[in-house]
C-alpha cells in the first residue's frame, strides 16, 4: 500500500498515523492467522508429495474442495474462527476436506476418530474401543484383550473383571 492510499484510509476513518492498521482493515489472513495456519496445512498435506503428511492424506486421495483450496476467505467463512483447545478434524477419515466433512475438534475426539482405531459394536451402540470401555466402565487394555481372545464385544465389554472364558468355551467365574 503507498502512502497516499494510506493517508486517504487514515483520513476517512480519522485514524492516528501509526504503524498498525485498525483490525477492521486487516486481512483475513491476519486477523485470524490459527485459522490461516490450519489453512495453509491443510492444503499442503493434500497436494504437496515433499510434505512429511502428504502419504497420509493426498496419497490416499484426500482433496481440499475447489472452495477452500482457492480461498481462505471462503474456508473462514464456512469454518469460523478456530475455537481454543480444537483443532481441524474431518468427520469421515477417508473423505475430503469440504464443508460437510470438517469440525473443530478437540484432541479426545480427534484420537477417537481415527482410521487406525479398533471400531467395535455392543447391542445398538457403536464406537472406538476407547469410547465404549468409558462407557462401560470397563478398562481399554481389558477389553482389547478379551476381544483379542476372542471374545464377542457383549461378552469383552459386559462381563465382570472376574469373569473369563475357559478352555472349553463354558462361562467360568473366579471364586
């Protein structure tokens, strides 16, 4: 910007000369540079092969849609400003960066959306292994281990510490 054209947006808004400009006249990209940093990795992952998280998202074929990838603007206003403690997270694992698919989340819930999570149903309810042994109430490490013995997720998840299964197959309890 030269100085005549910032002497006339001084003069119209009867601001002091200074070196900041008034937050109103700033940028997006300045206002809000958590979000235009989230912004700008996002597209890298996506479509730059040097980026060390390139393998995990533009190699596997997520994209950023047309609308984001060409304007920060357009992702700031479909995404608002990123809340504290959140961090961009896509809904579906193996789906693209698009307004439907994305959410500010927090790391709890980014860990239990991931593709890498053991994804587990007992009666009507269905969630990562962590999810459900908290609802429970029963301990990860257990419940990965009985379902590893092969236990149905009723059985891994519902069952008493004491209980376990016995060679045979029968239902046994420790006395």
């Amino acid at each position: 910007m030269d100085f005549r054209c910032r002497s006339k947006i001084h003069r119209l808004h009867n601001i002091e000369r200074t070196n900041a400009m008034p937050e109103p006249l700033l940028p997006p990209w300045r206002r809000f540079p958590r979000v235009h940093n989230t912004w700008l990795s996002m597209i890298q992952r996506c479509t730059n092969p040097k980026n060390t998280a390139y393998r995990n998202y533009g190699a596997r074929g997520i994209t950023v849609c047309a609308r984001w990838r060409n304007s920060f603007e357009a992702f700031l206003a479909d995404m608002g400003d990123r809340p504290e403690g959140k961090t961009l997270d896509r809904i579906n694992n193996d789906g693209n960066y698009e307004p439907g698919n994305c959410r500010w989340a927090t790391k709890k819930q980014q860990c239990r959306n991931s593709r890498k999570n053991r994804v587990v149903t007992v009666g009507t309810q269905t969630g990562c292994l962590s999810e459900l042994a908290e609802l429970f109430g029963q301990p990860q490490n257990r419940a990965r281990k009985r379902l590893n013995a092969g236990w149905t997720p009723e059985q891994a998840f519902k069952e008493p510490r004491t209980a376990r299964i016995s060679t045979w197959g029968d239902w046994e309890s420790f006395p």
